[in-house]
C-alpha cells in the first residue's frame, strides 16, 4: 500500500452525475486520496463549482472531457458513466489502473442476461471474467486482490446484504421472494425527466418499472448463488416505487420461512453474519428500519418482523442509495483494494434531521 | 329526499380534525347541504378561522362543544372522532339523525376482535348491529337504507376496492395477499406526535406498525366475506409505510393466482365490476397508478401487473386517502343516504401539480 | 351571452404545460363551459390521459397541434403558449375568437420596454394595444368588453393586488418598494430544467432572477400608474425565491409609509378597496398570510404589519400562483367578458392539508 | 491544551433537541473530543439509540438528567436548553468548565433589553458580564480566552457575518436594514407544535414573528456596534418566514448603499475581510447563494447583487441553521477555547443532493 506521504490519486468519471458528486463529497475528506482527474461529457472544462456550487472552494480540478484523460494521473479511476459506456472506456485503460464501477456493466456474469437486459451485446467480456461483484460484506476477500470491481445496484445492494444470509442459511424460500422497494429521486439520476421535476414527483407516490427493473436479474444472480441454483432458475418479485425524498432506500421484503423457522432465528442469523461489521447494523427486536437513520452515511440497518400470515416474515433493510448503496460503497471497496482501512473517508455519521 | 330548497342540515363532529377539514371542503360546495354544527373539544369556542385559516370567510359556524350540540339542528353528523369517543356519542343521538362515521368504532362486526384491536369492549353493540360498512361501491344497497354507516379505514377502502372483487371472483388467494402499503402523512392525523413533525418525516420512509396495524383484522373481515370463510380464519400481511407527502395513498399487493388465471383475467374482472362506476377506474394496459393521479378528489385508480414469478400477480391501487380513503366516501355516503345523486359535492377534479 | 343550453366552446392552446392543466381542471367543473380545442406542440396526438394522467376519463378532446385547429369550432382561447409564440398565433384568430391570454405577450404596453426584456420587437402591435391587463379587481370594467385580456403574471398578480390600492391613495411612497417574492416550483413551468428537478429543489432555497426578473417592469408599468408617473421613471426592487413546495406564492412587500401614515391606514385602505370582493380577502389584524391558506383556490390573502423601522410597513399577500395567479384569474377573467356570473367555475375551496 | 493522547470530554446539555443532536454528529468525528455526558430532560434514562436513532451503534453514554451530571467528568460543556433554564444551570457549573452556549441567555448585553424581550430579569448577570458573543470571524480573538461563549441565533449569524462588516466599513446604512429571512423547519426545534407537523408545514410557505422575533435586538445590539451606536437606538426590519425544507437558512438583505457606493464595493469589502476563512466564501460574481450549497457543513456563503433601484444593493447569505447557525459555529467556537486547529470536525463537505 502507499505510504501515509503518498497519496493515491483517484479519478472520478462522469463526475457531474449524482454518483460523481458523491464519489467527490466522500474523497474530499479521506486522508490517503487526491483527486486529480474528473470527467464530464456535456460539462468538460467546467469548473466544480459551476457543475456542482456545492464543491466550490476545495481546490478540486476542472472537469475535462473523457477523451482527453491523461491515464498516468491516476491509480483508481470511479466510474460513474452511463450504462454501456463504461465497458468500451474501461477496455482502454492502462492494467495497472485499478477500476471502481458504479455502472451496471460488470455486474451481471452471464453474457446472454445481459444482452437481454441492456439491450447489447457486452463489448468487454475479458474484463468482465474478471470483475468482482462488490458487495462488500459478502465478498471482501475476493474485492481485495480485484483490478476491477463492480459495485451493485442501489437496490441489490440493500436487497441482497437483508436475504443473501437467509437464503444461505437455509432459513427462507429463495422461490418466493416478494420484494417491495423504495427509493428516493436521485435514484433516478441527475438526467432531466419530466417525471423527476419537483412538481411531478413530489407530494406523490409512484410504483415505475414493475417486475421489470434492471436490478432484478442481478439480485437473482446473486441469491441464485445463494440458494445453490442457476441464476435462469431463479425469479424474484421486484416492485420498485419512487418516493418524494431526495436520498435513502427501503427495502421491504415479504418472505416465507422454511419449515419450522421463526422470524428470531432471521434475526440471530443476520446478527451473526454482521457482528462485527463497520456499517451493517441489526436493529434492536422490534425497531424499525428507517431512511432517516442512515441518510448521508454508509451504514445499512437491517430488522426482521413476524407477519400475521403463519409462516411468513417481514425483513427490512434501509441504505443512502447514494452512499452504501453507490459511492460509499465504492470508496469502501477502494480502500480494500489498496490494502486501507476499510472505513475510511466513510466515518461520518448519519445527518439527521 | 329534501326538495331543492330545503337543504339538508349537516353537523361535523371533531370538526378540528383533518378528516373534519376535508369534510368542510367538500361540504361547502355541496348544493344541498348546509353545515349547521361543528364540533370540536380543544378548540370549542373558536371560529373555523382560527382552527383551520383556509376554511376563513365561508361563513361557517363556529366550533362548539360536543356536550353543547343541540341535535335538533342536524339531519345528519359526520362523526370524526377519535376512536372509542364515538360510540359513546352516537349512542345518544336521536334516532331521526342520520350518522355517516369516520372512526373505526363500527367497522368490526366481532366484538371480540374489537375488544382485542382496540382495547376495551364496545360500548354500543346494539348500534354496532345496524351499522352498514360503507365501502360505497360494494355495499352501496345496504347504504341506501341505512341510518348508521361505518366508513372504511383509509388502508381497507383501497386494499379492498382492488382486491375484494378478484377474491370473490375466485381469481386470486386469499390466503396468501401480501399487502404493502404506503400512505401520506396525514394518515396519522392532526394530532401531535413528534414522528409527524416536519424535520423528522420529511425526506424519509418509516414503515410502522409492521403487521399489527388496527386496518389488518378490518380488511381481513371483508376479504374473508369475499372468500366465504371466517374472518377469524383469515390472515393478511399488512405493512403500511410513512411517506414524505401529505395526503395519498397507495396500495402494492403482491398476490397469488388462482390456477390457471392470469394478470389479464383480473384486469378484466376488475373493468367489469366497476365499468359505470363514477369515482373507481382501471387504468389502461400498463399504465401505473400513483397518487399524483388522484389528489384531492374521490377517484380511486386500479391496475394489474404481471409478476416475474411465475403464478403471482400485482395489483396497485392509488386514492386520497383525505377523501375516498374518508371525507369524500363518506359524503359519497350521504349522499346514497338521503337519496341524492351520488356524486353531488364530488365533483371537482383532482389537483396536480 | 350564452343561453343557459348552450355551452362557451372553449380551446386552450398549449394545454400540456401547467397553465393550460389548471385551466383544464378548473373548466372542468365549469358549468357552462365544454372544452373543444386542446392544442399541444410535442404531445400533438396524444390522449390527455397521456400528458396527464391525473385528468384522464373525463372525456376531454385529444391534444392537437395549434397549425390543426379549427378556429370555428371555439368561442373564446386560453393561450398558455410560450412567450412570443402568442402574438403570432393570436394574430390570425377569427377576430369573433375571444382570447385570455396566459402569456406575457399583451402585458407590457410599451413596446421599447417589451423588446427590452423579451428580446425582440413584439410582432403584434395593433392587437396589444387593444390589449386589457387582467388583474381583474383593478380592471373588471374593462375586461368585461374586452377582446383580448392579458392576464397578468403570477407575481404581479400578487404584488399588485397588495400595494396598488396602498399607492394609489397615496398611504406609501412608490419609490421605495422593496418586494421579496417567493414562489413555489410550478412557478418555472413543466419544461426540464436542471434547477427543478426535485433532487435539486426540493429541501433547499434559491433566489434567482435577482433585480432582472421579466415580472419587475409589468409592476412598475401599474405601480405607475397608481403613483401618477411614467413607468420609465418608476423603479421597485424585485427579488424571487424558488421554494421546496409545488404551488404557492407569498409577497413580502417591505414598504415606506407616507407621513404620518400607519399600518393600521393600510389595513384600513384595503379593507375598504376589496370589500365585497369574492376572492381577496384581508385577514383580520395580526393573521398573517400564508400559502397554504388558498392552495388549490382562487383566493388572495392579504394583511399588513407594523415594521421595528419607524415610519416603515410590512404588506404580505399570498395566492395559488396556478389559479389567482394563472389559470384561475383567467377564468375569472373568461366569465366577465361572457358576461356570467365572476365566480363560476372558481368556487371550490382551497386544499388544506 | 490537550496533548494528543488525552481528549477533551464534552458533555451536551439538552441532548434530545435538534442542536444536541447536530453537536453529537459533529464531535463523533472530532479527533480530539470524546462525549462523556449526554443530558435530556424527559429522555433521561434512554439510550441515545432510542432518542435519536441516527447515532445508535456509536457507543455514546446514555441520557441522563441534568441534575445527575458529574460536572468533574467534563471539561466542557455545550449548553442546548431552553432559553431560560440555560443561565440557572451554567451558575451551578465548576468555574472549570468551559461552556458553550447554545442558548439565548447570555447573547444580549443589555439587561433591560433581555428582560422586555424574554419575559423576566436575567438571573445570572455576573455571567453575563464575562460572556464572549460567539460570531467566530468577528470575535475569535475574544472567544480563545472565553470561558463562557454565548454563541448567535441562527439569524443572527448569517445576517451579521453578511451585514457587519458593510456597517462597519460605511459602506451601507445602517438605518434602513431591510432583512427578509427564510428558515428551514428544524429551526423550531423538536419540541411538538402544529405548525410544525408535516401536513401543515409541507407544501407551504408561512411568515411568523414579524417584526417581533427575539432575534432582532441580537442583531441590533451588534450591527449598533459595527456603525458605532447605542443598540437602542437601532431598528431593523426582520422579517422571518418558514420554509418547507429541514434545514437550511438565507437571508436577503435588502441595504441603501452609502452616498456613491456600489454593490461591487460590497463585495470588494466582503472579499477582503472573508479572505483565508475556511468557512466563509464570497462566490463569484453572479453566482447565487442557495442553502443546497452549504446542507450539513459549517460553510456560510455570501454575494452581493445591484438592486434595480438606484442607491440600493441586496445582499444575499446562505447558512445550514444546525451548523453554522447553530452547533457548527459552536465546534468552532470550542476549538478556539482549546487552542485547537478551528477547523477539527467540522471539515465534511457539503451534502447534495
């Protein structure tokens, strides 16, 4: 790893997207990164401050155009480009720069899902045999060694780091998994639609891309994994709703539990799969997750609830859909990758109220 | 019925409420009803002006105390309660005044789940036996006739608009609907509660009362009436969430089709059931339902979805839950009552933006 | 005018953006008026259900492109059309079309002063001079023979309402009006504009426009005329915010009072110029304004303060910016140029909460 | 000061309010402070996870009563009561302790002045007399050898560090301050009020205390000083409004310049006197400031604009209330009382989106 006078110098592409910003935001106060290199398509040679008047005054470098990248500026690079951009910029990059993906294209394994999903056929599968699925807390070791990781989905992230245990531990039924999402409006990007305008989404409530949401086929990959089955094997029910909030995601899971298992076993095996972890918290009997507890932080808290229906429980899960469940998340996995503290430039507390 | 220039004499009882509110809003442009009385305790004495400002230059009476009504005055009370309160009031009305209620204290035909759900045993049984439950579009006959009608919890008039008809059809289970709901704010209503302040609500998601809300063993009567079992042998999920929005509600129920049936067999019965109904709409094919669509007004909207897994369905309904989710059914209510046409004082359209 | 079985055939041109929705929703209830002629630009051919979700199933026409319409199918238009599109389409209306018009095209009546703050010189000279500004309490004798109203801006519609009848009688002095303004988010219209995206609007404030909004010369050009003296020689300070909420406008007029003049003379003078007025209201001494007070209605609240500055007053007024300050004065407007009774269509009450 | 092994303990007086809860989020992240008393008047007894369940997990002490507290185990204490009890209490305190007030005890100077405007004659004059006004950039030289530092409103602090050095400099008039505030709502605490609850705050936008908000004679008393006059001969207008976001606080001053000064003369003046502040920053010129800029940091942002009236300026200041106008400035404040970096704790970026 670097020594403490040598810092790493990280990159930031696609810096002027929601994702960027937060990447951006995290950075600035861990103490073993600089920022040396920020891109931005329609915003190159803009300044931060125009982009984003929020981080004016830090000192951090003009956005520039992709193209112009100078790759020996850099040791990590954040990818926070659109879908299916990333692949054809990141097969051009050096092998020593090590790759932070918050995009979707290195996050599903099987070449025919992904065409299926995203519309095209993967243009980098070498780099994709080789990219690690960064869910942190369930695959540290593998992050660690990684040249490029990809980091989940805002909403598998919270939806798998709830049920991945349970499924592993025997404890639900991968096969009727019922899962109710909830995200705040910056889930959607920083992209002008109309349905994002403050007059459109706030004070109102909309369930959108209902049982066809691009993060179903990656939450089935991995608790298909899970459940020891192949991932086309696997269909879980995914409705996400978008909330009249800026940040945060709530996961509300209805699950049905294997023969003899009661919502305290959920509970005991979820705390024993975390014990220990920096930001994974199982919430005390009966507290209930909220946005509110994590927003701006890291942190994941996770209860468990008995349903009225016999046999049935209630898992819920609650992230910053832009921290845990994107940038955060990513600096987390940067620090392993280069042999850091995990928590770093993480440690600030939620922000509340 | 009354003819047209003898209006029919209105009180509001627990006017100060926002279910009082709506009540006035919707009264005040009703052509044939005139408030005459309006209730409230804290705040007897006061003009409307003070307790509600927008409610100021309409002419209304000003807020007195219950004990102080004089009954003679009315044709018919809206009784906004709270919970328990009711019963005891209502139980000394004259038989010539007609009640539309807005609390839950007639809604449970058991008296044994009452007493379980809400703590003390019912203290007007007898009235309790008259009580039509007035979920205006399925028992719409009964109300015709009925002195007493106990109004739908907000929850249950969305859960099982949506979902009645496809039991009873036969088209889905009812032993397994899982019933994810999510309302606006003033669902917890007027009263102070540091959970509802601005800095702690706004721009978070809390789910609450995780399957012990008072809304379930409600649904549960009417859905086990549909199925043609005991109420006490059927058991719903029920998880309903707090959303950073003021009035709304919609309703996400992740059900299980009955063998055979699919997504477009419950659109088609749901477009049967309600074709010709002034306030209940099936969306078109895929068209989502939200509560931008419906506020401020009476409507509800419906839709169906597929599900991923195979044999399960979805089904969303939106409403106000200020209106059809209570003042508005209710006057929806009165209206049926005293013979009126049913949509009079419903009129108006829904606001958005 | 109209006899009672024949309807006002009514277009709305740009009915896709939010003036041209809130005229829908408002006309809607309008009973004796049937909309005929939708146009839009980009949603040409489509249902309104479409474009707007919330007012599908109420049968109204499908959205056309304005080069389709058939003129002769209309008695009177409301142009929500892009500032500087009106003129030229106005221009080749049948002249027995009447036009309220929403845009800013007919405010200005200087055409120096329009180039100056529109870009270019007006292009409909001889129909703005017969153009009558729509501040209907100000002007209602006028716009009862009216051919052409131009409906003023949301802002000044507040501004002038509050502080013209104050100048007129000379209470304060008009060369010292300092006029903090703020609105809510439908303010800026539907177009997809970076700034109101809810993630980046909502939970934050923004001035903008500083002492260059296009609303400041509409207000000197009245408050001139109030004072006696040329709107080139009058000058007020006009400072907008962008608020976190939907709808909504309040004016916080901080004003120098004549000699010897009090607050109290303020009050005075206002209750005096609006008694009898339907829809402005001054609240009794010491309520103050506020927007959640007329939300959804037709109504302005008004009240004045005593400053800590001696000799100093504090005027506030607060409107629906969508309905007093848009689509409602128009109809307000509409309904004395058709000689009907003012409020028609307008009655409902605000929505709170 | 401390060595580097030996950290300073802080206690929070009035932990389950707002600022307690913003001090204890910031000092988790100060390297030099560990909380070693947390006090609550009804919580005492709870967990801080129960309290604030953002800060569960972090292994603060529990609440206790203020009674209970050990002064011997605190070195400082941050003082977050309500007004009135603050002054009782600090009496009581080992001169040893070092304290930071929160409260509005002890920022006016003037006894007759804090009598009229809260209600009763101060009760620990003595303290008064030795208290540092706790404006950071203006009084740091002060405040590192205060004992007891009354730290500003939050009004007060973004209004003076825009306004005074104007004053000062003779720049602007000092006696025609026209300052119209905006406030997020966790400017009115925690505690339970109506006008605070979601569904009567949201989506509305409410002046209140105009012209009589206990704010005003702290900005008097210390704006009479910039322009070298007795406070009681200084009037402002104040007028505070309520905004619907959580957080955050702008502040638009409208100010006559001096005889033949500009608003570039401000700025110049800002820029000069703000050079080098880590938490101050004039923007560029034009640049608007917006409380998105500043959410969750201790930054304050300023700029000046010409008014469209001749001999005017406005003057535009953003803060986040719970940091800079609040617990922020009070960290800052402790640093300087420590021989401490300022800046320690305080340095997390803004949050936005």
């Amino acid at each position: 790893m670097t020594n403490s006078t040598q810092k790493i110098k990280a990159g930031i592409l696609g810096a002027s997207g929601y994702t960027g910003a937060e990447a951006m935001r995290l950075l600035l106060r861990h103490p073993n990164v600089e920022m040396t290199l920020l891109t931005a398509d329609r915003k190159a040679g803009q300044p931060v401050e125009e982009v984003y008047p929020h981080l004016g005054g830090y000192g951090l470098p003009d956005m520039i155009a992709v193209e112009d990248a100078d790759w020996n500026t850099v040791d990590v690079v954040f990818c926070g480009l659109p879908h299916g951009t990333t692949q054809e910029i990141i097969a051009t990059l050096p092998a020593t720069v090590k790759v932070v993906d918050l995009s979707a294209d290195f996050r599903i394994e099987d070449p025919a899902t992904y065409a299926e999903w995203y519309g095209h056929e993967h243009r980098a599968m070498e780099l994709q045999k080789g990219a690690v699925y960064g869910l942190t807390e369930l695959y540290r070791d593998k992050i660690k060694s990684a040249r490029l990781v990809a980091c989940p989905g805002c909403y598998p992230t919270a939806v798998l780091l709830s049920l991945v245990p349970l499924v592993a531990a025997g404890l639900i039924d991968a096969d009727d998994l019922v899962i109710d999402a909830k995200s705040g409006i910056t889930g959607a990007g920083r992209g002008l639609k109309q349905n994002t305008l403050f007059s459109e989404a706030g004070e109102g409530l909309s369930p959108y891309s209902i049982a066809k949401h691009r993060h179903a086929p990656e939450i089935e990959q991995e608790v298909a994994k899970a459940a020891g089955c192949a991932a086309a094997d696997m269909r879980v029910n995914f409705v996400p709703h978008l909330i009249p909030m800026s940040r945060g995601e709530l996961i509300t899971s209805h699950v049905r539990l294997s023969e003899g298992k009661t919502a305290a076993d959920l509970r005991a095996e979820i705390a024993k799969v975390y014990e220990g972890e920096p930001f994974v918290r199982l919430l005390k009997e009966g507290a209930v997750p909220q946005t509110q507890m994590v927003r701006g932080s890291n942190n994941c808290v996770i209860n468990v609830f008995e349903d009225r229906i016999k046999g049935r429980a209630i898992v819920i899960a609650a992230i910053d859909n832009l921290v845990k469940g994107s940038s955060g998340q990513a600096v987390q996995n940067m620090n392993l990758m280069f042999g850091l503290e995990e928590t770093l430039g993480l440690e600030q507390a939620p922000l509340f109220p």
